[in-house]
C-alpha cells in the first residue's frame, strides 16, 4: 500500500518535484520555485487525492494524512548565505 500511496501522491507533483519517502509510511516533497500560497494549495490537493482514492478493502484500515508547508528562508530561524 505504500507503493500505491507514493504513486498516487507524485501523481499530484510537478515533474521538477521531488516526493521522497522519510520513513516508515512518512514522505516528504521538496517543491522548488513554491511559495507558502502554492505550497498550500499542493497540500490541498494531496489531501484530497487521498481522500478520493479507492484503496482495496481488504488491504485498508484507516489511513490518516498530515500535511504541512514550510518555505525557506522565511520559515527558518536562520538563513545560509
């Protein structure tokens, strides 16, 4: 199901997109030339592909989605010059 899960998400992403998969049933996406308004409209999409996804009954408990958006530099606490 993590397949199907990575799939369906980058399905959702750019091609200069990067989703990448953190750990356990953990992905991030790094989401180049975003900024926060974009970056949430993204997190949007990704919540409702989810939602509307068709998972096999047999294979599917719950499955929860948590998502968030951050942008750099104005969301770290120091930037790199």
């Amino acid at each position: 199901m993590i397949s199907e899960i990575a799939e369906l998400l980058g399905r959702e992403l750019r091609q200069a997109d990067l989703l990448a998969r953190i750990a356990g049933a953990k992905f991030g996406a790094l989401l180049p030339q975003t900024d926060a308004a974009q970056g949430r409209l993204v997190c949007e999409r990704l919540v409702h592909a989810v939602r509307q996804h068709v998972f096999p009954s047999h294979e599917v408990g719950e499955i929860t989605l948590a998502v968030g958006c951050a942008t750099y530099p104005s969301d770290s606490l120091e930037s790199v010059d």
